[in-house]
C-alpha cells in the first residue's frame, strides 16, 4: 500500500506541473515581498534609519504577513485548492484514474497530501521573499546597514501555525471539489466563508469559524483592531475541522455514485 501511495503521490504531483495552481504559489508566494522590495526602493531616503531600527526583522515580517494573512493566503488555498480536485474534472480523467489498481484512498489521499506539500512550498516561498524583501534594497542602496539578526525561530513558529490554520480551509475546499463537477461552487462557498468570516472578527464567537484562523494568527501581534481575541486555543481546532472535514470528505467521495 505503501509503494501504491508514493506512486500515487509522484502520479499527482507531475499532474499538477505547469498548472494555474502551481503558478499561483509562485506567485502569491512572491507578489507581497516584490510590492514591498519597490516601495522601499522608491522611498530609499527612509532605508538608513528603518534598517538601523532593532525590531527591523519583526516589523518586516509584520508588514508582509498583513496582506497575506488576511486576504491573499485564504483565497488562495481557496482557489488552489479547488483549481487541484479541478484537474480530474477539466480532463475528463476521473473514469480513467478510477479503472487503475488504486484503491479510493490512496486516490483520496494522495491528492490531498499534493495540497498540503503545495502550501509547504509557499510557505518556503514566502520566507524566500521576505528575506529578499530585507536584502535587496541594503545592497542596492549605499549607506544602508545589515539589519542585525533574522529571529528563525519565531520565524519558524509562526509558519507553523500559519499552516494549521490553513489546514480546515484546504480539507472543507477538498469536499467540496470532489463532490461539486462545476468548480466554482466549491470557489463560490470558499468566497462566502472568507467574507463571513471577515464580518466575525469581531463577534465573540467568531472562531468557531476556521476560515478566521490565519486572520487571528496575525492579529495575535499586537494589531490594533477590534476583533475580539479567541478565548480557544485557534491552532487545536484548526486541526480539529481538519480532521472533521477530512473525514466527511473521504466518506462523501467513496459513498458518490458518480465519480467522474
């Protein structure tokens, strides 16, 4: 079963090449530490005294993390997410994929753990882009210092939360792309979750949604806002829906009838 699992996995994984969502990765991976690198370049005369500040590493990690945390990181497991079940469906292949000696869960979980690597990789991809965001303007502009010490392992600590907590929202999208052929419902209810869960922040019960989980991870630092504080551990019931969710995906898709 083992062997039939990694030939599986390297199966998705080459399926997966040169497709919208490995593109977004890149990307989205990318997009914030590139906007960042500009503006400090345009406003070069700032850089001197920002990188001589002893919080420089924080405040940097603070600045990419708030776009990524509230917008773009969520709609993009969205859309990721259900851009990969797609793949199937666009190709016409479920029928053909279903006739091969794989058994339904290694088809199940193979997919699902070429998501999760996916956001391994942007993760990695995102650090890459922060550190480039910190480098590139002291080396292009005279006069501007190293910015002292990369503090690794909060650095480390928080990508790790940021992974569990996209973790509900990459398995609830996996159901809803296998159940639903036409992949803009599982885009559509991945949007209205997201907005829903923009306009709980606030409520006291708002984390009983996990598409709030990256949203409250960033604003644990400190963030002005109004958003009330989870009275939860944010990260165990991540994993909780997690494992709920991964649940009911398997049974829905080895209950379906039609498969393809």
């Amino acid at each position: 079963m083992a062997y039939a699992y990694v030939a599986s996995l390297q199966s998705e994984w080459l399926k997966k090449k040169g497709s919208l969502a490995s593109w977004m990765v890149v990307i989205g991976a990318f997009f914030t530490p590139t906007i960042i690198i500009i503006a400090r370049l345009v406003y070069y005369e700032r850089l001197p005294g920002l990188y001589a500040s002893d919080g420089f590493w924080m405040l940097l990690w603070k600045n990419a993390w708030e776009s990524m945390a509230i917008f773009l990181l969520p709609l993009g497991v969205i859309l990721a997410t259900s851009l990969i079940a797609q793949l199937e469906y666009k190709n016409n292949t479920w029928k053909q994929l279903h006739t091969t000696p794989l058994s339904l869960t290694i088809i199940f979980l193979s997919k699902l753990t070429v998501i999760a690597v996916m956001m391994m990789q942007f993760l990695i991809l995102f650090n890459v882009g922060i550190w480039l965001a910190g480098v590139v303007p002291q080396l292009i502009i005279p006069g501007v210092s190293w910015p002292g010490a990369i503090p690794y392992d909060y650095f480390l600590r928080e990508d790790l939360f940021y992974f569990i907590d996209c973790l509900p929202i990459i398995a609830l999208q996996y159901l809803l792309s296998l159940h639903y052929r036409n992949f803009l419902v599982s885009i559509g209810c991945g949007f209205i979750f997201w907005i829903g869960a923009l306009g709980t922040l606030s409520w006291k019960y708002g984390f009983l949604l996990p598409y709030t989980y990256c949203m409250f991870n960033y604003l644990k630092a400190g963030v002005e806002t109004k958003a009330a504080v989870p009275p939860v551990n944010i990260h165990g019931m991540a994993l909780g829906y997690f494992l709920i969710f991964t649940v009911a995906g398997y049974y829905l898709y080895i209950k379906k009838k039609e498969k393809g």
